[in-house]
C-alpha cells in the first residue's frame, strides 16, 4: 500500500514538472521567467536538470515498458519544443540546449533506473520478513550455563 501511495504522489509530481516544461517552454521571450533564465549557462543548466528530474521520476513512478516509453515521449517532446521555437523565432536551435536536454534525459534515465533498482531492493528485503535473531532462548541457556561454569 505505501509503494502505491508513493508512486501515485511520484505521477503527480511528473505531471505537475512535464507541465511546467510545457508552460516554461511555450511563454514569450519577454516575461520575466526568460529574462532572469535567459542567461546561456543558466538557461542550459535549467534545461538539463527540469529534463533530469522529469526522467528520473519517469523511471521511480513507473515500472516496465511504460517508464521507457514515457522517457521517450519526453526526449520527443524536448526535441519539439526545441525546433519549434527555433522556427517560430526564426534562430537556429542551439547545439548547447539541445545538448543540455540530451545529457538530462541520459543523467535522469541512469539516476531513475538506480532509484527503482534500491526501491525493489528494499521491498524485497520487506517481502521476505524480518530475519531471525541470533539470540534465541537456547543459545541464552547455553550462554547462562557457559558463565555458571
């Protein structure tokens, strides 16, 4: 039950973060959000992290085929986005962004696969209950009657 409630608020945190990718990406050049991100080097280490975190709560919240595909779907819609606003704006789409949104998408897709592998681990070691303790009432017997001696 506590994994579920975790992936469903994890899904919730993705949409809210796809989002604002989304709203992030489609403002005009002018609002205030593209003036204080504007700068190349912070606009390209926003890039990589929004598209990190995206990837890596992909990858956490979803298991199996439906995590890589959404992976997928967001390195299509970062891509998108990319070209086309480079075409509505009539530049070039830079190599650095689009860099930026490739390394992201591989860094999210290594820390999210890292994520799952510990959280299985964990409900695993959960599963199979907890272990036997080494103190059990005939090794005290026998540790009483070593001592008595």
């Amino acid at each position: 039950m506590r994994s579920n409630l975790s992936d469903t608020r994890l899904r919730y945190l993705w949409c809210v973060l796809t989002g604002g990718i989304l709203l992030m990406s489609t403002l005009p050049g002018g609002s205030l959000i593209h003036q204080v991100v504007g700068t190349s080097d912070l606009n390209r280490w926003v890039h990589f992290l929004a598209y990190v975190m995206a990837v890596t709560i992909t990858f956490a919240a979803w298991k199996g085929r439906i995590g890589v595909l959404l992976t997928l779907v967001i390195a299509a819609f970062g891509l998108g986005l990319e070209l086309s606003q480079a075409s509505i704006l009539g530049q070039i789409a830079t190599r650095e962004i689009i860099l930026a949104d490739l390394f992201g998408l591989v860094g999210g897709t290594l820390l999210g696969l890292n994520i799952r592998l510990l959280r299985s681990s964990i409900q695993k070691r959960s599963d199979t209950g907890p272990s036997m303790s080494f103190t059990t009432s005939s090794s005290r017997e026998t540790t009483s009657s070593l001592n008595a001696e």
